[in-house]
C-alpha cells in the first residue's frame, strides 16, 4: 500500500506516481526525494495512475502547490501513461512534468515512442532516468534543474526585486519585461490588492499611482527610468576611466554576446554596447527547444544570461541600457557616441544590433500598448491572462513558442496569420506542438481594429481572403509579425540595403558602395563597407533569423577582427 501524506499547506509537492515493479533492493524514489528534498518540498507518494490523478484533484482542490509529477511507464502500456500526463496537464499547467524510465529502455521502441509524443505533445517537459543507487546524483541533478525552472516560473517566496503598479498600467508593463529579459528574479502585485497596498503602505507611499519598485536591501524607486532600475539590480550604465578597446560589439543578443565571448577569452580587450537589454529580441522567447545542446529547451532569457555572465567572467565590459547615435572614425580608430554624450573607441567595431518586431499599424490597437498589446512574447504578463481569450499575431518560430506559453494560463489562444500556412516559417515541431495543444490556427487573417476601456477587450479580424470581418472579445493580443533593423543612426556611409539590413562581404562589391571601398583586399565575408566594421545577426543582409545561427556569425567573426587588427599592427 502507498504511504498516506498529508500535504503542507505551506510547502510545494513533489509527485511520484511508481507503479509496482521489482526493485531488486533498490528504495522507491519518493523515498530517495524524501531524504533529499523532504526538508523544504512535500514528497507524495502514489502506486497507480488513477490514485496519483484523484491525488492531485484533491490537492489543487485545497489550494496546494505542485512542483514536480515523476511518473512511470505501467503494465497497461504507454495509451494509460498518455492518459495521466494529459490529466496532470490540465490540473497543474505549472508543474514540470517527466516520464520515468530505466536505464537503456530509450533503445526499447514503444519507450522511445512514448518519449517522442509525449514531448511533442507538450504533456511532459522531458524524461527522468531511474535512480538504480543511492545517492544517484545524476538522477537529482535532472530533479534539481526541474524545481529550479519551476520556481523561477511560479513561486512565490520573496523576489529580490518586488513591482507594485496598476494592473495595467503601461509604464509597469515595460519595467516588468525589463525586468524578465534581463533575469532579474521578481514579483508583481497589483496596486488594488491587499499585498498591493501593504507593499505601498510598508514604504509610505499608500497614494502613490506610479509604479514603485521595492528592493530587498530597502531601496524604493518610484517611476525610475530604465537606467535607474538597471543600476539599482547591479548593471553598469557608464562608463568607467577606460574608453579604449581593441573591439566594441553594439548589441547583446545571441550574436553580439557570442562576439563578446569569443573575443574577450581571446584576450581582446572588448566592449559591448546594448540600449535595451540582455538577450535581444531572443530574449523575449519562453522556449527555445531547437537550440543545440539544451534538449529540454531553454528560455531566451536564461540563455542570453548564461552568455551574458560567460562574457563577463572572461572580462568583457558591458555599457546597458544606452543609445548609440552615431560612429565615425579618428586616426585609425572607430568612435561610437552614445545619445547621453559618452564616448568610446576601438580598433575594430561589430555591429549585432539585431531587428525589433514591427508595429502592427492599426491605431486603436497603438493606444494599448502595454494594457493588453505586447509586441513579443511578454513572458512577464503570461500569469495575467488566466482564464482570459488570448490572440498571438504572426507565423514564425518565436510566435509559436509564445502561443504554447501562454497556453499554459490562458482560457483559450488563437495564432493569427497572414499567410495560407505556417509551414513556410515555423518548425515543424512546434507546428505537431500547437496542434496537440488545441491552439487555434486562422491563416489569411489579420488584425484591422480594438478597443476597449483601459485596457484591450476586444478585436476586429478580418479575412484577407474574403474581406469579411468579425469582432471577438480579446483580453491579450501579443503580436510578433516582421522584423525591422536597427540600423537608422548609423552613418549614410555604412551600405545598407531597402529595408535597412546590412550589406557585408560580396554583397558590398556587388552594390555601390564598391566605389568607395578604399583597400586593394576584398571585404572579408562579414565585414561592411567601411573596413574594421562588421556585422552579425539578424541585422545583416541574408542572415538566416535564427539563434544558432546568430551565435554562428557571432563567433566566426572574431577571427576576421584578429585579421583587421594585425593588418593594422604590421609595418
């Protein structure tokens, strides 16, 4: 008989569902994760589907909160294991999900089977290997990641950084995302709340409209700038007595931070310039699942600050949350100016200043910018949508991974595309993932108008094919349509070409701007028309608007700075 808990009202569970199998000695695992974990998680323990599902029930029920369900393959077969999964699904969206299996049995074909779909089908994040010694670290190793990802994404202990605002107010809408793509840990609690007004209260600030960040150290900002917050969660927004570098990167997406990386552990003495925040638009992403070496997926936050902190450890500087107005050259050198008068100059400059989602035109829906539009994925506004009809604008990658994140919480989510399928620009596996999610796909369809008072409440669509229009009722409206360089305060001299992307390489010899290349050599393969000035991500000419590939160019480039440089050096 599986052993009666009763769950703290207090503190997160861990769910084992182990059916009955030959353990040749071996403890069960919840007994390995009591020993483990039992300190700060309850460990709940059931012997079959069905007792681990009305557990569960019982539980959300009551309010408790449910970190982690491990569930083995039973007798029955993989249809039953189908079957708990989807359940749990449905119970605790939140909790990370894995299929337990014995070492090898990924060799074992319905195994391996049921591992692909259940992934696929976004019923479990990934699989846990049986524990078969004690400790088995590798095996904790897997859980500890799992309750990590879940308390970054759900818990509720005390954040280093706490936000009180109007629910949807603007202006807190951006510090929040500000916030989330620069992983600064946080909480939010909406100014008409009880934990709302004690926050207030507890400050001394109880009629104070503006959003007011609280920090754990004491420290209270009312409405700060972007620089401020940035400054007060440790992030450097000037300058120190050093303005010399061998290379300056302008911008901290993939490719930018991927320049950072490989130069600096190279000994160039490197700088990278961002206006916004870590990460770039990949920042914005809640699952990248297709990046190489992270098989449960990653967050485009967790990864930018992975290699944000990579760059960092092998001496980059980093100058945040400041503009770049203009680059000119001086006596060999490359000179940025940045829009508050700071100056700096190296040897070598590469561009990555990466691409912005495009605006989605319609001026009714401009004036809800932040009250229910949100251009990107808007992790931090997820939670907000509960319950709540929801509608993702766009057909690529980054726009599937925000409907099935949003999935998670909200009462329904429909993707909106302009064109007549999302095989053209999504992968494949997330296109299998919508579908088995119940996420509503409307191709040839656009947004014409909204509105509603204070905040987003409703939507006009239209039929591109037939002109026909209807309205619905819509509380989020996340739109991820296009993209558009950033790329209007660099000098006329850098070539660019009709939509403002970066010429490098043989497409400078192949445009005007080969009258005006001032060396015998040709332009090495990523450089620009200006020699020592280079360009990688998505803000070159015909880069492939991927990630992997950003961090691709992002690396390969250093080697073409080291050519400049010592070309430079030579007598």
């Amino acid at each position: 008989m599986a052993m009666s808990v009763q769950p703290d009202q207090r503190r997160p569970a861990l769910v084992v569902i182990e059916h009955e199998h030959d353990t040749t000695g071996q403890d069960r695992i919840a007994d390995q994760l009591r020993r483990r974990y039992g300190g700060d998680y309850d460990v709940v323990d059931e012997r079959s589907g069905a007792a681990g599902l009305t557990t569960l029930e019982s539980m959300r029920e009551r309010g408790l909160q449910v970190a982690l369900v491990l569930c083995d393959q039973p007798p029955s077969g993989s249809a039953a294991t189908d079957a708990v999964f989807g359940q749990v699904k449905q119970l605790y969206p939140e909790a990370k999900r894995a299929l337990v299996v014995d070492w090898g049995a990924w060799a074992d074909r319905e195994t391996a089977d049921a591992i692909h779909r259940l992934i696929a089908l976004g019923k479990i994040d990934y699989y846990a290997l049986r524990p078969w010694r004690t400790p088995d670290e590798y095996f904790h190793r897997t859980v500890t990641e799992f309750l990590l990802e879940w308390e970054r994404a759900v818990s509720a202990a005390p954040r280093e950084v706490t936000v009180v605002a109007q629910r949807w107010s603007p202006r807190a809408h951006e510090l929040r995302s500000l916030l989330v793509r620069n992983g600064v840990q946080h909480q939010f609690h909406p100014s008409d709340t009880d934990e709302g007004r004690s926050a207030l209260a507890s400050a001394g600030l109880e009629d104070t409209t503006a959003p007011v960040i609280l920090l754990h150290d004491g420290r209270v900002l009312v409405d700060p700038t972007n620089s401020q917050l940035a400054d007060a969660y440790g992030v450097s927004t000037t300058l120190g007595d050093e303005t010399d570098f061998d290379l300056i990167v302008v911008g901290a997406g993939p490719a930018g931070l991927a320049a950072a990386v490989y130069a600096s552990s190279e000994g160039l003495r490197t700088l990278v310039v961002e206006r916004e925040s870590i990460g770039g638009q990949a920042g914005s992403s809640s699952l990248i699942r297709n990046y190489l070496g992270f098989a449960r997926g990653i967050s485009g936050a967790e990864l930018a600050q992975r290699a944000y902190q990579q760059a960092w450890v092998f001496g980059t500087t980093f100058l945040l949350m400041n503009e770049l107005v203009d680059l000119t050259d001086e006596d060999g050198w490359h000179v940025l100016t940045a829009a508050d008068g700071q100056q700096a100059r190296a040897r070598a400059v590469v561009l990555a200043t990466g691409v912005s989602y495009r605006r989605i035109g319609v001026p009714s829906l401009e004036a809800f910018a932040g009250a229910g539009v949100f251009y990107g994925a808007s992790v931090s506004e997820a939670r907000a949508m509960a319950g709540e009809p929801v509608y993702v604008v766009g057909g690529g990658n980054s726009a599937g991974q925000a409907a099935m994140y949003l999935s998670r919480y909200a009462g329904s989510v429909t993707l909106l595309v302009r064109g007549a399928s999302l095989a053209e620009s999504m992968s494949q596996y997330l296109i299998d993932a919508i579908d088995a999610a119940g996420i509503r796909v409307r191709l040839r369809t656009e947004v014409v108008d909204g509105g509603g008072a204070g905040r987003l409440a409703w939507i006009e669509l239209r039929d591109r094919e037939t002109g026909r229009t209807r309205t619905e009722p819509a509380t989020g409206l996340f739109v991820l349509i296009g993209a558009e360089p950033h790329t209007d305060w660099l000098p006329e001299r850098i070539e660019r070409d009709q939509w403002g992307y970066l010429l490098t390489g043989p497409d400078v010899m192949e445009s005007h701007a080969a009258q005006r290349w001032p060396l015998d050599r040709q332009p090495l393969m990523l450089e620009t028309c200006v020699p020592g000035v280079f360009a990688v991500g998505d803000v070159r000419r015909r880069s492939v608007k991927r990630v992997a590939s950003a961090v691709g160019e992002g690396s390969v480039v250093i080697q073409q700075v080291h050519q400049v440089i010592a070309a430079a050096d030579r007598p």
